[in-house]
C-alpha cells in the first residue's frame, strides 16, 4: 500500500503542504533563523546508498532548493573500521545521478574532531560525562531492558579532575581498544533507552582514510551528528523516523553545551515490498556472496536500479507520488516499477528481440529475397522517427507464440491459424516438424500474403494476433536477463528472527536466458541505453557485462497486460 500523505506542493505558498513543508513554512514566517532554510544528507560512508536513501536525498535538497536554501552533502564518517574511500566516491555519483547538487557544500564529520573533542571536555567539566571502565558485555548488562531500570556504572562518581586526566590520556592513545569509553552522565532509570548514560567516545585504533592515525578515540554517531549538524548551521535536521527516540539525545547535548540548536523533524522511512532496504542486511547479500556486488540490478540500491535501467526521473516521479508521512508502512514494489514504466513508455525506443527462439521458414518467400521493412521506434514521440528492419524467408518468433494443437481461442500461430507479423506480413501455419525423440516443436512452415506488406490487409480482413519476430539470417544472438523479484516474499523481514531473510531469497531470480535472437542494429548498443523489447518488456545494455558487438541486456521491468490492445490498433 501507499503511504498515507497529505499533498506536496513543488514551490511554497502553491500547493498544499506534506507536514515538514509546513513546519517549515511556519518557521520561514516566522522569522526563526532569519528565515533562513539549511539542510543536510549525511550518509555513513560504510556502503551504497538504496531506493530510501533517495527518498531522505529528495526531501532534503528539495526542501532546501524550494525555500531557496541550502543543502549540504555531511559524511558521517567516524567508524572508520567500517567506511571506505570507494562508498563515499559510490555516494557522490548517486546523489548526481538523482539530479541534486550540492555544490561547495561537501563536509566530513571528521572536519570537526577536534571541535567535538572539546565539546566532550566541556561536558566533562560540567560533570555531565565521565569515564567509564566497564566491558562493552557489562555496559548491556548494566543498561537494563525496556522492563527494568538500568543501574549506575561503578566509575559513574568519579571526580570531575579524574575524568578529565583519563579522558585526555585515552585521546593521547594511552590504552587498548575497548578499554574504556567516554559516556553522558544523563539517566539510567529513563524509559528512552538512548538516554541511559549513552557512550560519547569509544577507543579504536584505527587509521581514518582522512585524518591517517591522529586519532586513537572516535565519536560515537548520537554525539557527532547533532553537534556536526550544530557547527554547520543546520535549520532543519530532517531525518527518518528510527531517529525520533534519539532526539531526546540530540537535544541533550544541544543543550547542555549551549550550542546553536537545528530542529529535528523526522518522517515515516520507505519499505518496499519484495525488498530489504537495511544497510546491514544488504552488505551480508554483498559480503556472502549472495548477489554480484552493491549494483547488482537486483539490488534496491541507486547503483543497481541505474544499472537495471531506472532513470533518476522515474525514482524521484516515484516518490513524489507516495509523499511524505509520519507513520511507517509499506509501499508496493509495482508503484516504482509502474513510474519506470510510464517514463520509458515516453523515451524508450522499440525494437523487436525473442528470446525463447522458434524457427518459421515461409515456403512461398522469394529464395535469396531481403526486404526491408518501416518500423516504429516510439509510437509515444514521433520526433524519435522510423528506422528499417530486415525480412528474408526465415525467421525467429516466441515458442510461446506457436501452438501445435491451440486451446480454444489460442488466436497466436498454429496449424491453418493467420497471423500478423509486427510491420510485416500476414502468415499462415502450413505445417511444422518435431523432434522425433522429445516431440518438441523445431521449426514451423507457413505461406505469407505479399498483399499485406505493413501488416495491414486491403481486403479488410480481421486478424486478432499480432507477433514480433526476427530475421533469422540478420539477427544476432545474446544474454538477455529476466530478473524476477530478488525475494520470494513480500515481507522478507516479518518475524522475529531477522537472519532468516537469506533463506527466502529467490532461486530463479537471475532470469538468464541465452541464445536470444535479436534485431539487428541492436547489436550496436551502447551500455547504458534503454529499450522496449515489444511485447516482453522494457531493457537495458548492462553497464559492466557488455563488450563492443556483444550487449548483455537486462530487463528493467516486465510489461503491463496490455498488449491485447495493440494488438487490437494493429
């Protein structure tokens, strides 16, 4: 199902408002910030970013841009055992892909550590943080469950001095990983968990890949990310709705350092059907082998929508139309694949391909003859023109499309059935011959009407089928993958027990099939190029499988059930 939203207007003051546009109306009137709109997108450099990390990049550039504000790229970058150069560099490409700049407006949270390391001294010499010496096993312990209070860690009253001189020695790199951590000293009986004396600064010697092996301590993300939101003059922090139960804690520290205070707005996060859109879950598909990398088209990452073919205007058309909510719940996949759809109805070109190949020979074809026939290239825009198709006395249709002994209203190919091939001729089956071992149909024979060139009949008579087909001597072959649902289903995350999901992938979600006949001048596709394959769907060049004359192509989605009525136009 769609999200519940109210509507949402593309300029202020036009439309109708989603709540957050509202809000921050009312703060523009207002005067708050000087009417100034400041916001941010600030990813973990930890992996690739997915179809709801668009929805998080979309509300947060486009709100900036329709107050005539800023947006600013933030990475998160304090975990450096888990980020890497490469899913920074991945981020930046998706963000432009999607259309939104951010100009000179790129920072790190690593730009302000030695900021947030004096942010933590202060909190330390208002004695509202301290040095804590317990286990990470003993700090679980100790915090208590959403049932039961929490109980004071042993080193909670030490002296404010102490913890300064132990706090300065962890950030001189005095003692061993997990030796000790920096923690707020808030409320270990409060019924937010995040405020049960939350760690600020934990010891890891790791070297960051921007600021090398300067720092043994790291901020821990809560701390970092209202207080970097803070430095930079954040208006509006504008986030998921996980984070609602940390902002008690964003504002904590806010406050208690009396440093600017952005406002902390969160919205419903984006499910999807069919799909887990968990950063963590996604790397273990990654890590286990489970898919072809982060862009592997079966993934609801950018990288892998682009590289299946989606185009930035069908995701953001997508997420403009399920809005933004306050409360969670699942979108149905068909949504985003039906706004890929209305989008390459309008740009992509037609071309015929078959995939599931079966010869026709027809007897009655002049020996050695080619015709070359007008076809469409996007009935949508005529600007897109006609192009030239070859047709000699052997051709390629779907197996599917022929039918030795046809059910009742079986309209396609079969014996003594006509049919119109697409910008071509009316055929008749005239026989066909079998495998004498399996019974399989091998090759069909048919008689065509040189009257009907076109696939238009000047006696009137009616057809109900219409099939495409190739030219067997001027087609080419390829791999063509039918990705199907990349999990078997809709909610591979319900239940308690969340490492089950790997066992519900699907088995056939690949779709490879081999040894696909296709039009000729398809052989020139270049990477990247999107197609409609006419009755099976729209394609694209695969970006990473493809060579020069040789295109891998992937299915970007399947086709509505309508062809019965083109068939129907002719």
């Amino acid at each position: 199902m769609a999200e519940d939203k109210t509507s949402e207007g593309d300029h202020p003051g036009e439309q109708p408002r989603d709540f957050i546009r509202s809000r921050v109306a009312e703060d523009v009137a207002a005067g708050k910030h000087g009417g100034e709109v400041h916001t941010r997108f600030p990813p973990e450099p930890n992996g690739f970013l997915h179809i709801g990390h668009a929805k998080a990049i979309t509300i947060n550039f486009s709100i900036a841009a329709e107050f005539g504000g800023v947006c600013n790229l933030r990475f998160d970058d304090t975990n450096p055992a888990r980020e890497d150069p490469k899913y920074a560099a991945a981020i930046e490409e998706d963000l432009a892909w999607l259309g939104f700049s951010w100009g000179d407006n790129l920072f790190h949270a690593s730009d302000y550590f030695e900021q947030l390391y004096q942010y933590a001294l202060q909190l330390v010499e208002k004695g509202l943080a301290y040095v804590d010496d317990l286990s990470a096993e003993e700090t679980r312990e100790y915090r208590g469950t959403v049932n039961a209070a929490g109980r004071k860690s042993p080193f909670r009253e030490r002296s404010v001095e102490e913890n300064l001189d132990l706090f300065r020695r962890m950030r001189a790199g005095e003692f061993s990983d997990g030796a000790r951590t920096l923690r707020a000293k808030i409320d270990m009986a409060s019924p937010n968990m995040n405020l049960r004396d939350p760690a600020i600064y934990r010891i890891r010697k790791v070297t960051h890949q921007r600021s090398g092996d300067e720092w043994p301590i790291y901020p821990m993300y809560d701390f970092a990310h209202g207080l970097s939101d803070s430095i930079e003059g954040i208006t509006h922090s504008l986030c998921s709705l996980e984070f609602e139960n940390h902002r008690p804690l964003y504002d904590w520290f806010l406050d208690k350092l009396g440093v600017f205070h952005p406002q902390q707005i969160e919205f419903a996060r984006l499910n999807l059907s069919f799909t887990v859109l968990s950063k963590r879950y996604l790397t273990q598909l990654v890590d286990e082998g489970l898919v072809d990398g982060w862009d592997d088209p079966r993934m609801p990452t950018l990288a892998g929508l682009r590289r299946r073919g989606y185009t930035p205007e069908a995701v953001r058309s997508f997420l403009a139309g399920i809005g933004v909510a306050k409360f969670n719940s699942t979108v149905e996949l068909v949504l985003l694949e039906n706004a890929l759809r209305v989008e390459l109805n309008k740009t992509a070109p037609r071309r015929m391909a078959v995939l599931d190949p079966l010869k026709v020979v027809i007897d009655n074809w002049p020996a050695g003859e080619v015709d070359f026939l007008t076809a469409i290239n996007n009935p949508e825009d005529e600007s897109a023109g006609t192009r030239t198709v070859p047709f000699s006395g052997e051709l390629y249709i779907e197996q599917g499309d022929f039918k030795a002994d046809p059910p009742k209203k079986f309209w396609r190919l079969a014996p003594g059935n006509e049919v119109r091939l697409r910008y071509a001729f009316y055929i008749k089956c005239t026989s066909f011959e079998t495998d004498p071992e399996t019974g399989d149909v091998t090759l069909v024979h048919a008689t065509y009407d040189p009257e009907t060139r076109g696939g238009d009949s000047p006696d009137g008579r009616k057809i109900k089928a219409t099939l495409h087909w190739v030219s067997a001597e001027h087609s080419f072959e390829a791999d063509v993958r039918n990705f199907d649902h990349l999990f078997q289903t809709p909610n591979p995350m319900a239940g308690d027990d969340k490492t089950k999901f790997k066992e519900l992938l699907n088995p056939d979600s690949l779709g490879l099939k081999t040894g696909c006949k296709l039009e000729p001048g398809l052989a020139e596709a270049q990477p990247g190029e999107r197609y409609q394959f006419e009755r099976l769907g729209y394609y694209c060049v695969d970006t990473r499988l493809s060579a020069p004359q040789a295109p891998v192509f992937n299915r970007a989605v399947a086709l509505r059930d309508s062809w019965a009525k083109v068939q129907a136009r002719g």
